[in-house]
C-alpha cells in the first residue's frame, strides 16, 4: 500500500543538538511538507517543496532545515538554532498543485531531553 | 497569505445527534479549495470531506456534509447521527495550489 513513514515515533534531543526527522513517501507525489503541531495552535508550515532539489520556507522555518535529494524522502533536521523544539512533527504530501488532499504520516514527537 | 479561523476550540455533541463545525477563511484567490481533517487521538491526520471553491453544490460524505457560503467565506461542517468514532480534532484548510493554509482547529466530544 501507497502511504507516508515517519520516523522515528519518539525521539529526544539534548541541548545544542541537532536531530533528524525522517520523512518517505510512495505515493509518487511530487510536493512534500512539513508542520509543527503545538496545543492550540493548529498546523503550521516549516518548510515545503514541490519538485526535487528545490524546497520553500513556511511560516516558522528559523531553526530548520530540509533537503529534498530525492523524490520519495524528505528530511527535515531540527537544529539547536531551534529554542523550543519539542512539538508533534507531521509530514505530508501531495500532487501538484496541491488542489487534491494532502495524505499525512503518523508523526514524530521531538521532546528534549 | 489565507487565514483561516475556527473560532470554537471546543465542542459536545450527545450521540446519535447532529453538530455543526465552523470555518471562516480569507483569500484573495479566486481558484482554491476547501478540506475538513480528523485527526482522532491516535493523531493520524484523516480527509473527512473536500469542497471545490467553483462548485455550488455543497459536498456530502455519508454523515458528513458541508455548508458553503463563498461570499461569506463559510465553511461550516455538520456531523448527523453522532457516533463515539467521531470524537476527534478537526481541522478546516484552505489550499491554492501552493500551500495548505489550516485552522487551529476544534475539539469534538460525543458523549454518550
């Protein structure tokens, strides 16, 4: 079945560390996201990309960073620029354009440590 | 940028009753889309029902249905007959075609 991997579940960050949220899909879409999850405050962009080795800012990009290497992964790293990190992470994708529904991964809870 | 305002953060329904969601969002774009997501507590994020901006037609899925006012800059979901399953977050989002634009969303309890 077609669908998206998030992993890990769980992971926990130090101080001044940087981690990486893991993102797949084989969907064959084209456009990949990311959002943050915080209480109360919805869904919010990271980063997003339509198309390979290309890749835009959201609305809340300081302290993140993505690649887009290949069509099916898209990574995202949390670095220690990043102040306050711990959120749910949700990866998502979709055709282009995006008139057609996102299909989301289960998640990745960052917590620090 | 779009906006979009859920302005009931929550909500009780009794089961097997009828609630009604609401959404307003603001564009400028005269071609977008409008989505309704679930995410129950295992916080998958679940496409309830989808709305072409263009249509007239109010879009119905089963027990899910939308009321769209496009002048209002409306979307407002109605859940009939109530069920435990339905007791979740959901989401109103907006897209262009770049970008999914979402609501903070509002919690829904059915009690039974």
């Amino acid at each position: 079945d077609g669908g998206i991997t998030q992993s890990p579940k769980y992971l926990f960050r130090k101080e001044g560390q940087n981690v990486t949220l893991s993102c797949e899909q084989n969907l064959n879409h084209d456009a990949m996201y990311w959002y943050r999850q915080d209480p109360g405050q919805g869904l919010r962009l990271i980063y997003y990309s339509q198309i390979v080795n290309d890749f835009q800012k959201g609305d809340i990009a300081e302290g993140y960073s993505v690649s887009r290497e290949k069509k099916e992964s898209f990574p995202l790293t949390v670095t220690s620029a990043q102040k306050n990190p711990t959120a749910f992470y949700l990866c998502a994708s979709s055709i282009v354009p995006a008139y057609q529904p996102q299909h989301f991964g289960d998640g990745t809870r960052l917590s620090i440590l | 940028a779009q906006t979009v305002t859920q302005s009931q953060p929550e909500m009780s329904v009794q089961e097997a009753e009828t609630v009604t969601l609401s959404c307003t969002y603001d564009t400028s774009e005269s071609n977008y889309y409008l989505f309704w997501y679930k995410q129950p507590p295992s916080r998958q994020m679940i496409l309830v029902i989808r709305q072409e901006a263009y249509k007239q037609q109010n879009a119905t899925e089963n027990r899910f249905s939308v009321n769209f006012q496009k002048a209002a800059k409306s979307f407002s979901l109605k859940i009939s007959d109530s069920q435990l399953g339905d007791t979740a977050m959901y989401f109103c989002a907006t897209s262009t075609g770049n970008q999914f634009y979402f609501g903070t969303g509002t919690s829904l309890t059915v009690i039974p």
